[in-house]
C-alpha cells in the first residue's frame, strides 16, 4: 500500500507564511491539507504538506476522517515549533510582521493564545 496518493487531491485549508530561517534566508512558504479519504474500513488518510519548507509528507493515516485530519493539522503545527526550536523567524506574508510562537500554533488549533507581534 502506498504511503500516499499520487496527486493532492482537494485541498480543504491552507495559509500561507515566510519562513526566515536562522541564516537569514527567507522563502514563502503554503501550509495546506486535503480532503480526507478513505483507505480501507476503518482507516482513513490525509493529504497535507508545507509547501516550500519540505517535501510532502506521507498522507496521514486515522480510524476516521476526523482524526486523519486532525493529525494532519498536528505534524503541520510540529514542524513549525521544529522550525522555531531552530531559531527560524515565521513572517506574515503581506506585511512581514513576525509572528510569535504561541500565535502560529493557533492558526493550526494549539489551545493557548498568542497575538502577532507588530500589528
């Protein structure tokens, strides 16, 4: 069985960021996932990537359509703290505010708050 689909299929939610790293390269980055599907009875799968920073994950695999999604959104938040535990900046895309922490693992349903900074 293969770990993921061929082509993305559609895609029920992104954002877009840019990411600084601690070198100072910057590159736009788009944060999506797809629609859930199912594989098999009783397991699920769902296409999701962070297009720009990495190559696409393997489709993400649940007991259902909702938790495949919801650890979907999950490695998306993951690689994001990775991304900021190594000193990398996340910028707004229109106004190049940074944003904090707190604020960028909202955006993917981490229950504590945050704010951008700069705004």
């Amino acid at each position: 069985m293969a770990l993921r689909r061929r082509l993305f299929g559609p895609e029920v939610a992104s954002c877009e960021f840019v990411l600084k790293a601690r070198d100072g390269a910057a590159k736009r980055v788009r944060a999506r996932v797809g629609k859930p599907y199912k594989v098999t009875s009783g397991e699920w799968a769902c296409p999701v990537e962070v297009r720009g920073f990495e190559s696409r994950y393997p489709d993400i695999r649940g007991g259902d359509s909702m938790q495949a999604l919801c650890l979907a959104t999950s490695l998306i938040r993951s690689r994001f703290e990775d991304f900021f535990s190594a000193g990398g900046k996340v910028l707004d895309v229109e106004t190049g505010s940074e944003w904090d922490l707190p604020s960028v693992m909202a955006t993917f349903g981490a229950t504590r708050g945050g704010r951008m900074t700069g705004r």
